[in-house]
C-alpha cells in the first residue's frame, strides 16, 4: 500500500509543521530548567558568583540554544520548500527530533562541574550535534527522493554545506580525547568562521549559476 500523503495546506500538514515546531521550542526552552541558580553565598560578590560554576552552565545554555535554534532555522526553511508530508518524511523528522531533544540533557551534562574536566560529556555532545545534522539531512534526501521537494542545483548545494556543522563537532571529539575538553570546546569556535565564509562561498556560486538563491 502507498503511503498517504498530504498536502501542503492540507489539516494534516499544518499540524505536522506544528507539531515539529512545539519539539524544538520545548528543547530550546528545557535549556535553561536545567540551569541551577547560584545558592545566597554565591552572591556575594563576583568572584563568588563566578565560582558558583553558573557561568560554565550559561556559556553552554547559550551554545546550545543557538544550536537548537539554527536546527530550527533549517528544518524550517526545508519544510517550507516540500509540496507534501508523507509517512516516511513525518518518520525521518522525527528521529531528527529524537535527537533535538536530546540536547538539554547532553548540554547539562556538559556543564556539570563534577565533570566538566573529563572529555565524555563533550564527546556525547557533539555526537547528538552531528546525529541531529545528519538526521536533517536524510530529510531533505528522502524528500526529493519521494519528488516532494525541489531536487534543483542550488537545493544540492545547500545541503552540500549542512556537512561543515557535524565536520567541526567531529573535529572536536579526537581533540577532546588528546587535548581536554576545553580545547575540544574551543574548536566550535570555528563555526564563528565557517558560517561567514559558507555563505560567501554559496553566494558566489549562485551568481556563477545564475540563481540567485544563495541562504544566508
């Protein structure tokens, strides 16, 4: 039996696309629950609050919300461009969910003072990054495979690029083994980096193709 399939404007598509918006807002929203407020005695002066340990938690919220909200951001922007959802389309969203909402807890594991020397924590973080990248990726392939979305040069190259994300989270995990976790943190600093000369490079290949569909 065919899968059933419906359309975008359809009952049932709205309540797909809301249904995926609800998982990544809760995620993006469960990262700051698991931040623990510093105690009284913490603060009473900034040294004390910086040693609470809530500026690790922070910088990690922070990380992890924009993670979350550039997943968001991609998952968006694709299921804007599909014509319709079907069984395995809704499916493969929801592994690439199961993933989303993995983060808070990964992240607060991250963040915890009583292991934030060892490199596991970082290491299982960046797994469920990539998990999560590649996951959004297989929904874009199964779209165009199931001629639900647009297979065009530009789509191609778009998700050519959505490869650099999970490439500096693996980065960091042999970097986190040899070198510690802080280093293995420094090297998602290159996202700062590779963002801007991504869609540099996009943008001049879609002048070159003449498309003029290059994302920010």
């Amino acid at each position: 039996m065919a899968s059933r399939s419906y359309a975008r404007g359809t009952t049932e598509f709205d309540r797909g696309l809301t249904f995926f918006d609800a998982i990544y807002a809760v995620a993006i929203t469960l990262l700051i629950v698991d931040i623990k407020p510093p105690t009284a005695e913490h603060w009473t002066s900034w040294d004390a609050f910086a040693g609470s340990g809530v500026l690790d938690q922070l910088l990690a919220f922070t990380i992890s919300f924009f993670v979350i909200a550039n997943f968001w951001k991609v998952n968006h922007r694709l299921m804007g461009q599909v014509d319709a959802l079907d069984g395995a389309v809704l499916n493969a969203n929801i592994v690439a969910m199961f993933f989303i909402v993995v983060l808070p807890f990964t992240t607060a594991s991250m963040s915890e003072s009583t292991v934030d020397s060892q490199p596991l924590p970082v290491v299982v973080y960046a797994i469920s990054i990539i998990c999560a990248s590649l996951a959004q990726h297989v929904i874009w392939v199964i779209a165009v495979r199931r001629g639900l979305t647009e297979n065009s040069v530009a789509a191609r190259r778009r998700s050519a690029f959505t490869f650099v994300v999970p490439a500096v989270f693996a980065l960091s995990i042999p970097v986190a083994f040899l070198f510690g976790p802080d280093p293995a943190r420094y090297t998602w600093l290159l996202l700062l980096l590779t963002g801007p000369v991504t869609s540099a490079i996009q943008k001049r290949m879609a002048e070159r193709d003449g498309d003029g569909t290059a994302d920010s």
